[in-house]
C-alpha cells in the first residue's frame, strides 16, 4: 500500500494534535503575560524582553544580555503582583540570557 502525503494548513494540524494544540496554548498564554507587563517595563528594555516557557506556573522571560537581566530581577516582584492583579498568577518568574550564536 503506497501512502499519500498531502501538506495541510499549520492552523489545522495544530487543532488535530493534541501536542500542539497545547503548545498553542502555552505560547499564546505566554505572550497574553508579555502583553500585561510591557507598559512597567522601562521603555529601553522592551525591546530586549521575550516571552518565554511557562512550566509548572513559573514563567520564564528570555532577555538579550546580563545587563537587562539584572535590571529586570530588579522589577520581578511588581510584575508579578501586577499579573497576579490580572488574573495571571505566576508561582515565580525566571530570567534567562539568550546565548548569542555567530
């Protein structure tokens, strides 16, 4: 029997799989937490914040350098309060330094 591969659509694959349907999810739920911090981010740094994993309610925030890593430890407990005020409870909130490649 020869088997057919037809390509479909990112979207429909996305709702026929269980596996990624949740990581949709996660991800768009990430992004919705971004989207709620972003005005009490310094405006210099909001360009070097990403959303990040959300595992077993931590949140993680990727961001370009050390630099905008410790200014950014330094506003974690009012980002969470303010998530927490929005409904989006997070247990903690990690920063990680994404690694430059070339």
């Amino acid at each position: 029997m020869q088997r057919r591969h037809h390509a479909i659509p990112l979207q429909q694959a996305v709702q026929e799989s269980p596996t990624f349907a949740l990581l949709a999810s996660r991800l768009r739920e990430s992004s919705e937490r971004l989207q709620t911090i972003r005005n009490l981010l310094p405006a210099p740094l909001r360009a070097s914040v990403q959303a990040g994993p959300i595992e077993d309610g931590a949140w993680c925030l990727l961001v370009s350098s050390n630099a905008v890593a410790a200014k950014l430890r330094q506003l974690v407990p009012a980002l969470q309060a303010h998530l927490n005020t929005k409904g989006m409870a997070v247990n903690s909130i990690r920063i990680k330094v994404q690694s430059r490649i070339g």
